[in-house]
C-alpha cells in the first residue's frame, strides 16, 4: 500500500541559520524543502533528533527574514557535500511567515 503526503511541499534552495536555545552563534544552512508544517535543510554541525531550536531563512521571491522556532525530527541524512541533512517540524511560526509559505507553495514551478 502506498503512503501519500497529505501536506504540500515545495523544494527550494535559500540560506538561512540556525543557532541553540541560548542563541550565542548562528551557524549557517541551505534551505531544502519547506511546508506549511516542517522543513529540511543542511548544515556543517551535527545537531541532535528531538532539540529544539530557533531558524531564521528567506523564502524564493520574499526577501523578507522570517523566525521560527523548529523541533529536530529523528531523520538524520549526509548532505550531498558532506555535513548532514535534518527534518525539522515548526514548533512556532509567525502569521506573516505562514502566509509567506502559502504563497510560496502555491506558486508554480
């Protein structure tokens, strides 16, 4: 039987960055995928399943820097230019930055 995402998402390639709770550096990301409940970016540093950490990023189209505060999902993949690839679902999101993402999603390609 075959599972269907039942949420669109949309790939994309911004920078952005993310940082600890205590937010004393911010270290950079590629944005990959994004949907109205989670995203997936690479980074350099190993960061831990189930964390929770603030994000900041741009979307295509919006220059526009949007918060989030996301929660690390247990998925973890090598990057395709070494470093690692991670699942994160919002735990907070702006009302601007989700009717950024509504637009952004659906744009066509």
């Amino acid at each position: 039987m075959e599972e269907s995402r039942t949420h669109s998402s949309k790939l994309m390639h911004e920078f952005g960055s993310i940082t600890n709770a205590s937010v004393t550096a911010w270290t950079p990301v590629v944005m990959l995928d994004i949907s109205l409940q989670s995203i997936s970016f690479a980074s350099s540093e190993r960061l831990l399943p189930g964390d929770t950490h603030p994000l900041r990023f741009t979307l295509p189209g919006a220059p526009r820097m949007h918060f989030a505060s996301v929660a690390l999902l247990p998925s973890t993949a090598p990057a395709e230019r070494g470093g690692y690839r991670y699942a994160a679902k919002f735990v907070t999101l702006e009302p601007n930055t989700i009717d950024h993402i509504v637009r952004f999603l659906g744009e066509t390609a």
